[in-house]
C-alpha cells in the first residue's frame, strides 16, 4: 500500500494530524502528501489546532480529514 492510500484510509477514520501521521505511516511530509490527494480529486478539510510550545509561545498545527458530502 503506498503511503497515499494509507492516509487515504486514515483521513476517513476522522482527523489526522502530522504526529499521527509520522507514527502510523512514517512520513514528514503530511502537508505534500494531502497535495497529492487534493490533485487526485479527493476533498480534503483542515483546521488550525492552537498549541501551546514547550517554550510558552502560542502556535498551530493542521489537521486533516476527508470533506464530507452534505
């Protein structure tokens, strides 16, 4: 299964975030690979998550997941 259809899999179970992603499928590259998907015709959602750093500064992550039909 290539790293593609694994988040495939994984985006349709509920959101998917960088760590999660490293963990489960072993890439860095969360954000190319959602690219990659979003060009094949499958809709992609995100969110920003707030975050606070070890170091106290406020930031954010995405999270992913597929876009549902209404």
């Amino acid at each position: 299964m290539t790293q593609n259809a694994y988040i495939i899999e994984l985006l349709k179970d509920g959101w998917l975030d960088p760590i999660r992603a490293f963990v489960e499928v072993g890439t860095l590259k969360l954000a190319t690979r959602i690219s990659e998907i979003r060009a094949s015709g499958i809709k992609v959602e995100e969110r920003l998550v707030p975050y606070v750093s070890r170091f106290g500064k406020h930031v954010y992550y995405k999270e992913y997941r597929i876009k549902e039909a209404k």
